[in-house]
C-alpha cells in the first residue's frame, strides 16, 4: 500500500530476494572489495568543504560538449541572462545525476535483497550507502546553483526498467553497466571541465565509490553468466540489449548527434530563464544546418563506446544472437577495456590500506 506522498511513486517488481544462511566467505574478491569499501567511506558534510566558492556564472558542466556558446542566439542574450542560462543548464544536468544517483540507491538495496551470496549481500550494502550519499551531496550542491529539476523521461523508463527486472543480474546490468556507464563518462568529463573547485572535490569523491560499483558488476555477474544455461544467458543479453538500444534512441544514438526523445525539464529550465524554448530549438537546428559543429572536445570519455559496451561484452551479456540485433540498430559492439579497467577499481587483491584516506 502506498503511504500517498504525492511527490513519490510506487512501483511493482517482480524480483525474487533471498536469505543467505551460510556466513562462509566464498567469494574471495566480493570480500575484499567490501572491506575496502567499508573503509573508504566519507561523510558528506565533514569531508567536502562546502564553504568553496560557486559562481553560477561560470561554466559549471561540460557545457561545451553541447555546444551552446558556439550558438549565435545566445549572443542575443543578455549578459544577466546568460548568466542564468549557464547555472540552469548546471543544474539541469546535475539534477539527471541526482535522480540517476536514487536510482542507484534503490538498484543498490535491490541487490541487496536479491543476491545469494553473503558476501555479495553485504557489498551491496556498502554501495547502498555510497549512492545515498551521492544523492545527499549533490542535492545538496544543485541547491547553491538554482533549483532541482525533473528526471528525464528517457533516464526514468531506462531505471524503471532495470528496477523491475525479475533477475539480480539484469539489475547488475541496467545499473552498474548501463545507467554507471553513462554516469562514469558523464562524472570523468566534468570532474575535468568544470571551473568549480567545489564540484571537482564532491565529483572526485564520488568517482572514487563509482569505480568499486564498476567492478562489483564485473566480478560479480561474469561467473553467474557463465554458469547459466543457454536460454537464461539469452534472456539476460535480450535484456542488455533493450537497455542499450533505449538508452541509444534516448540520448541521440550512440553518438549522441541523433534526435534526442524531448524533455520537459529542459523545457522548463528554458522558460525558467526567460528563453523561449521555440525559439531555442530553432537556433539549435540553425547552427546545426550552417555547420556549427557540437563536437565533443578532445580527451572526454565516450560512455558507449569506452565503458558501456565493453563492461557487456567482458561478462557474457553479448551473445552472439544480440550481436547480430545491435548490428541491426547501428550499435557497435566496441570491446576495447582499457579506457574501463583504467576507471574501476580492479586490484581487489592485496589492499593497501595507508593509501585510503
Ligand atoms: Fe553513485
Ligand atoms: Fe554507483
């Protein structure tokens, strides 16, 4: 029964959970990578210094991978008006982290409930507790900036999907190498561009706890693919591929250069500052036909191309039916791990403890 919050929402799933009731440690890895992560834990009101300075005005996000300031119609803004453009914009983005990061919370406890081994329920935990911070932390850095806006359509349906899948992998899947892959690439890049000393310390931390959940996904799920049967392993990899392929449709294909599903925040956060969002769309189009390229700037991370797609093809989620349905949708399956391994947190070996602060 719902308790009727009015901004809340109620889901259904249909996610078998179990109890665990032998306490031996098989999995020796999941073990040391809950001990490293019970051990990295921070407190977002003692370790962040929120009393750094944020200037809205400043690029805050990896605007220029839209490429608005190369849009003449915001030459006819003015400078006030650019100014609120610039922090709404952040904002806007930052509230997609935020939303993406109680999913997180949510797919997180999931696991918890649902996974069958000791080990991997109490893992699951201690990323329970990093995604609640995250969502403590950027709430409240949005919160300096403007206001919190709605979650996309697009990242809702791709979350709602994996938060009611009927299988702990598939939640593995949608969240720690779907929506994280994603959010990794989108967290790298601003963590690189951004001109606010306190957005890069809150995102640097918050990398840190992403690249255990990165890992977790892979040491995890691999061996339980594996073991599968073949019908079971083909449900999981249709199951990869309906992820992929919404998430491709919804950011503008694997490129994001495609036609993007509209969001009404962005709408809002346009009529927020006093643009016309006609007016916008049509100047976006415009640039576009006159060559105003939106590129990405060198040295970004690709989500797709560098985390995404190999983190499916490394556990098994790629078969070679589903190869052949991403070749039909125009999704490459790239399978080159180095820009992933060089962002999880892959020595699950020895622990060295001194260089954990
Ligand atoms: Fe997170
Ligand atoms: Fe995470």
């Amino acid at each position: 029964m719902s308790r009727g919050n009015a901004s809340g929402e109620v889901l259904k799933t249909p996610m078998e959970i179990c109890w665990q009731f032998d306490y031996a440690i098989g999995i020796e890895k999941l073990r040391t990578l809950y001990t490293k992560a019970k051990r990295a834990q921070w407190d977002a009101d003692q370790r962040v210094d929120w009393e750094l300075e944020v200037d809205p005005s400043k690029p805050i996000v990896d605007e220029e991978s839209f490429g608005f300031d190369r849009i003449p119609f915001m030459q006819t803004l003015s400078q006030r008006q650019r100014e609120a453009f610039t922090a709404n914009v952040a904002a806007h983005r930052l509230s997609q982290f935020l939303h993406g990061e109680q999913g997180a919370l949510m797919t997180a406890s999931a696991l918890t409930h649902a996974v069958p081994d000791y080990e991997g329920k109490l893992y699951a935990a201690t990323q329970t507790m990093d995604e609640a911070r995250h969502v403590e932390a950027y709430d409240k850095y949005i919160h300096k900036l403007a206001i919190v806006y709605p979650i996309s359509p697009w990242l809702k349906e791709v979350i709602d999907t994996t938060l009611q899948a009927d299988h702990w992998v598939k939640i593995a899947i949608g969240m720690n190498m779907v929506v994280e892959g994603l959010a990794l690439a989108a967290f790298h890049n601003t963590r690189k561009q951004t001109t606010c000393d306190l957005l890069r310390e809150l995102t640097s931390l918050v990398l840190r706890d992403e690249s255990r959940h990165v890992a977790f996904g892979n040491l995890y799920t691999r061996e339980t693919i594996q073991d599968m049967h073949e019908d079971d392993r083909e449900d999981i990899a249709q199951f990869a591929f309906d992820v992929v392929k919404m998430m491709a449709e919804a950011t503008g294909g694997v490129d994001g250069r495609g036609r993007r599903k509209p969001d009404p925040g962005f709408v809002k956060m346009l009529e927020t500052v006093g643009i016309d969002p006609g007016d916008f769309i049509k100047s976006v189009i415009e640039a576009g036909q006159a060559g105003i390229k939106m590129e990405r700037p060198p040295g970004q991370i690709h989500s797709f191309k560098d985390l995404m797609m190999p983190a499916l093809v490394r556990v098994g989620a790629v078969t070679d039916r589903t190869r052949a349905l991403f070749k039909e949708e125009g999704i490459p399956v790239w399978d080159d791990l180095t820009v992933l391994e060089s962002m999880e947190d892959v020595d699950t070996g020895d622990i060295d403890f001194d260089q954990m602060s």
